[in-house]
C-alpha cells in the first residue's frame, strides 16, 4: 500500500514537510508511562514560556486553516489540541501505549502526529487530498459523515476518510485500539525549519517503538520529488 499528498494538496501548500513510519508487530501491553512523562515534561517546560498559540509550529497551522477557510480557533490541529490540554490539565489522556508515545512526542515536537492501523485501511493508496464528499468518514462512536468537498482528508480506496480537516479530527475506524498490529504514523509540518522537525519526530517514534515492542520501524522522508511511501505488506502480523 502507498501513502502519499496529492499534488493538488502539495500545490496549495508548498510549506508542507512531511514523513511517515510504518512499523508492524506493536500491542496493547507495553509500559511507557516513564516515556510520555519525559515528553509531556519537555513540552511543559516550553509552555512555561507561553501559550501554544504562540509557537511558530502552531502559527504555521493556524495560517495554513485560515486558507482553507476554517476558523483557526474553531478547528485546531491535533498538536495544537494536545498542547492546549496539556497546558490546562498538565497530562494528556491515557489511550494506547503506540498512541500515548505518538500523543506525547506530538506536544514535544509541536506539530501533529497520526497513528493509524495499517490493517483498517483499504489499498493500495491512502492518499491526503480534496475531499470529493462522498467519501465515509466514521466517528468516534460510531456515526457516519461526509467530509464537505474540498475538504482535506486522509481517503483510501474504499473511499473511507480516515480523518477530517486534515490534521483536525482522526476516525474511529482506524485508530489505533488493543487489537492493533500493525501501524503507519504520520508526522506534518507547516513551519520554516519543518523538515528538521518532522526528522527528529520520526526519528524519536522510531527508537521509542523499537524499545518497546519487537519491531524494525521503517520511516521515509516525503518530499515533491519523492511524494511516496511504501507500507511493506508482507510485514502483516497473523
């Protein structure tokens, strides 16, 4: 299966950096509670300086929704969102341990970072591009919706979106849950200098899976001459 941005969404957005990770073999019982502690610390320590809305990573989103014609403070990106609850409660929610570690190097890094079972998602592409609006978007419990046209989104070819407003809103369909296997992660930036960040994000999620489940992760900078990612299907855990 490929992941990849659609040209039209690169064309809007030439800013964009972006990377991608695939890893398979990953469950529901390691404990990285020691981990998403050093993480949520690292991003705390920075708030201490200010809010969010002042980090140039989240500024950058926050121009990138105002031309899609969202409401910045309406719609934040995932980052933006963990760090804002973060910031008034001091941790973030516990959910999954490949999610609590993709949440907390999220809030370190101040760009968001999507985790999705590989094994929901229907190939042989997943691509980031304009909703046509047809597409079936499944939330958290349960509903069904159609991303408006135009609208960025994660579609497979099974024409399921497995995310709304671009880094806005994950679906239920595909989010990582006790019987995830296998996982693509998906880091984005916006910023001047995103590149490096999405790097070192990847590079971070990269040995913190490594640690802690028996997995090789493979990662893959995305770039315009190099829009692709190859999830290895082969790699299919049983």
């Amino acid at each position: 299966m490929l992941f990849r941005h659609a040209e039209a969404v690169r064309s809007a957005h030439p800013g964009l950096a972006a990377g991608a990770l695939h890893a398979s073999g990953v469950d529901a019982t390691a404990d990285v509670g020691a981990r998403v502690a050093e993480y949520t610390a690292r991003a705390l320590t920075r708030l201490a300086d200010g809010p969010e809305s002042h980090f140039p990573e989240v500024l950058a989103w926050r121009r990138t929704f105002a031309r899609m014609g969202l409401r910045p403070t309406q719609y934040r990106c995932a980052s933006e969102s963990l760090l804002r609850r973060l910031r008034k409660e001091g941790s973030l929610p516990r959910i999954h341990p490949v999610v609590d570690l993709c949440n907390a190097v999220s809030v370190a890094y101040a760009v968001p970072v999507a985790a999705l079972d590989a094994d929901r998602i229907t190939g042989p592409l997943l691509e980031v591009r304009p909703a046509h609006g047809d597409e079936e978007y499944t939330t958290f419990d349960g509903r069904t919706e159609h991303p408006a046209p135009g609208e960025v989104t994660y579609a497979d070819a099974a024409g399921r979106a497995h995310a709304r407003r671009w880094t806005n809103r994950q679906s239920g369909h595909s989010a990582v849950r006790d019987g995830t296997r296998r996982v693509l992660v998906v880091a984005e930036a916006m910023h001047e200098g995103g590149a490096d960040t999405v790097a070192r994000t990847l590079d971070t999620l990269a040995q913190e899976l490594a640690a802690h489940w028996p997995v090789t992760p493979v990662t893959a900078l995305l770039a315009p001459d190099a829009p692709e990612f190859t999830l290895d299907d082969d790699a299919r855990v049983p």
